[in-house]
C-alpha cells in the first residue's frame, strides 16, 4: 500500500510536469530566538510566481535542523518538485521541506487555473459533523471544539503542546 506522503509526491510529479517545473525563489524560516506563541510554527517555501507553501516545523529537531542546513541562498533557482520528493523521504528536514514544495506547487497550479475555493461561511469550512463521526483535528483549534461537540461527533486532537491538552466525553487529545 502506498503511503499519504508518496501519493503526494507523485500528485507534485504531474503538477510539476503540467506546469513546466516551477523554481524557488526563496525559503523563509522563522528566526532562530523564540517567539512567543504561534508565530514561529512554519516555515513557508515561495516559487517564483509569487506562490507560497507552509510547513509546520515544531516536530523534533526539524526546526534545528533546517536551520543548520539549509539556507534560501542554496534553494534558489532549484526544482521545486527535487524538494517535494523530499517529502516521502525519513528526514525531517527534507519531509518538512518536501511538504512545503508540495503545497507551493498547488497554490502555484490553483493560481494558474483561476481556481477560488468556495467561500465558507465558517472556520469549519462548510463541514457539518453528524453523530458518530469521527473529526480528526491537527493542533487543538479551540474555536472549533464546540461545533464538533454540539453536534455529538467524537473529535480526536493530537497536540504537540501539553498545556493545550484535556479530555472530554466528545473530545481526545493525544500529544505526540
């Protein structure tokens, strides 16, 4: 069975193939001094028509591990679809890179199609969840939490964050 990450990278394959293998134009990571709260998460991957992809980078080392090996400098001018093979790869640093350069090269393919989701009318983005669903949920979104409950749908949460974390008859939140 093929794995979440490789169907991605193949997806990235033939959006790269129709769009004639879009460039970097930079990488953006967050500096290396902390910032308080939510600031700091991602790191964002720009093409050079201007379209961005993010990467949450709080898993691990790979934070560290971006900034002690790789630079916008090294990046620019590359493949974006080298980097988004990266994705299905076991380093964190290249997964991290690889799921960025995934997601630059769909808004990159939005963008060139004139594609506009759909505006929703909620941060659910128009998911109505029934009882007995399951609503897997990454990051605790805690806006979210009541629509899920009110509706009786279970919701599990994984959360990096301890003080984010709490149980409830409607919601599990694992850490990991």
């Amino acid at each position: 069975m093929r794995s979440i990450a490789t169907i991605y990278v193949e997806l990235a394959e033939r959006i790269s193939t129709r769009l004639g293998s879009p460039r970097i134009r930079a990488l953006h990571l967050p500096p290396d001094e902390k910032i308080s709260g939510n600031h700091a998460e991602f790191c964002a991957l720009e093409l050079e028509d201007g379209s961005i992809g993010f990467s949450f980078i709080l898993m691990g080392d790979t934070e560290r591990l971006l900034h002690a090996s790789v630079s916008s400098d090294v990046l620019r001018g590359r493949d974006a679809l080298e980097l988004a093979r990266g994705y299905a790869q076991a380093d964190p640093a290249a997964k991290a890179l690889g799921f960025a350069a995934v997601n630059a090269l769909s808004q990159s393919l939005f963008s060139r199609a004139n594609w506009v989701p759909q505006r929703a009318g909620d941060s659910l983005g128009q998911l109505e969840p029934k009882v007995g669903e399951h609503i897997g949920m990454i990051g605790l979104f805690s806006p979210l939490v009541a629509s899920v409950s009110e509706a009786h749908a279970r919701l599990t949460v994984l959360e990096l964050r301890p003080e984010l974390a709490r149980s409830s008859a409607s919601v599990r939140e694992i850490r990991y």
